[in-house]
C-alpha cells in the first residue's frame, strides 16, 4: 500500500528502528550478500553477512533503508570502485 510517504518523508525515528531490523533480518539469511552499510547522515556503519570483504555502500539512512526493502533501486547509493549495487533477495 502507498500511503503517500517518499522515503525521504519517512520519520527519523521510523528509520533508525526499520534500518537495524532489517539490517539484523538480511545478516541471519546465509543468501544475503556481504554489505557495510555507511548511513551518511548519521556517521553510522551496518554489517550485513560481513565476516570478510565486504561491499561498501554510502547513502542517508532513508535510501539505505528503502533500497533494502526493495522500495527503490539506490540510484542516490555510492559505491566504492564504481561496482552495482547486488540483488538482493526478498525480505
């Protein structure tokens, strides 16, 4: 359902709860890709399935979130090494 919400209207607090959840969902699933997650905004690193290398990905907390959850594609994400951003499996 659109309630009429871009992720950039989405509340602070509302990020900051979803982001970890999903972060901590996508780091149990041993098909996750290895993902550090630097929410720019806010000078904060997320691991997912991070163990070794792992690709680097900068954006706002929101973008970081709403790419996660297959609400956007990242096009504001930056990527180290110019690489693409992974598939993702479903949440």
């Amino acid at each position: 359902m659109n309630a009429g919400y871009t992720p950039e209207q989405w509340p602070a607090d509302f990020v900051d709860d979803m982001l970890g959840r999903v972060v901590a969902s996508f780091d149990r699933r041993e098909n996750a890709p290895s993902l550090r997650l630097h929410a720019t905004d806010a000078g904060v690193w997320h691991s997912v399935r991070a163990t070794g290398p792992a690709l680097e990905i900068h954006g706002r907390r929101s973008s970081l979130l709403a790419w996660l959850m297959g609400r956007s594609q990242g096009a504001d994400l930056i990527l180290t090494d110019h690489q693409k951003l992974p598939v993702l499996p479903s949440l």
